[in-house]
C-alpha cells in the first residue's frame, strides 16, 4: 500500500509540474487552450494490478492575427555599410518584398587583382543564396573567403536594421 501511495504521488507530481509549465508559457505569437487528455497509468505491487487515471491539460497551438506585415522586414530597397574585407571594400544592398528578404546585390566587392576576382566570383554567389535562404545576415564563412564573408555579414546585417519593421 505505501508503495502505491508513493507511486500516485510520483504521478501527480510529474503531471502537476507538466501543468505548471504549460500554464507559465507566455507567447505573443500563440494562444494555448487546454482540453482534458485521461491517461491511464498502471500501478503494479503485490496486490491485484490497479489503473489510475491522470487528467492533465494537453495545449493546443493557435495562431493568433497580427495587424503588422507578414514579413519581418518592411518592403524596399537597404543600402548597408561600407565594409573593409581586406584587399578591399564589400557593400550591399538588401531588396525586401513582401516583407522577406527577396535578393542582396553587391554594390562593391575587392575585384582589382585577380585571385579577388576569382574568390568573390565563387563566395558572392553562396552568400547572397544562403542569406536570402536564412532571412538573415546569419550565413556561414565561405572557406578561402572569410575575409569577404564577414564583410558581407556587417553590411548586410547593417542594411537589414534599417528594414526591420
């Protein structure tokens, strides 16, 4: 008998703290509903096996409306800083639309010698595809253009400031 006691308690504890969890999430971006969910949960000892049936909330996830844009960005054009990458400047300009990140063009990029030339011809490619992927200046460093990549990163993200709704 006191091993069942302990045995409920235990399973009243965990659904109470499960209850408490749920019920301190705070979103501005869902509404939590509960509805009752019975579990059964079996007991085992030396007498005859018995079943407890736990109630516990189960949340349900609904979208609330905004009235801001669908995006997180406000549509135009974003002109970032000058960056320095080295062997020379990296500027862009970030293109919203519809409140996304649409395309980033390059205002300025080191193409004076030609190992410049032939390393952003390679990086400016996968970094404007992966930022407009990410919706963000978060992008990884291109390998053998770390210099340009992080140029890129804080002229980007400079131009995606200005845009934040």
């Amino acid at each position: 008998m006191k091993k069942n006691l302990k045995k409920i308690l235990a399973v009243l504890a965990v659904s109470g703290t499960f209850a408490g969890y749920v019920f301190s999430q705070k979103n501005n971006d869902v509404v939590v509903s509960n509805s009752k969910v019975t579990d059964s949960v079996p007991i085992t000892s030396a007498t005859p096996a018995a079943t407890v049936s736990v109630s516990q909330p189960k949340p349900v996830i609904a979208p609330v409306s905004k009235s801001r844009p669908v995006g997180a960005f406000t549509d135009g054009t974003y002109t970032g800083v000058v960056s320095d990458a080295f062997y020379g400047n990296i500027q862009v300009q970030a293109i919203i639309r519809n409140g996304a990140l649409a395309d980033v063009v390059f205002l300025q990029y080191p193409n004076d010698r030609n190992h410049s030339v032939e390393i952003n011809n390679y990086a400016m490619p996968l970094l404007k595809s992966e930022a407009v992927t990410a919706q963000s200046a978060n992008v990884d460093t291109i390998s053998g253009a770390s210099a340009s990549s992080q140029a890129f990163v804080q002229s980007l993200q400079s131009a995606l400031n200005q845009a934040k709704v």
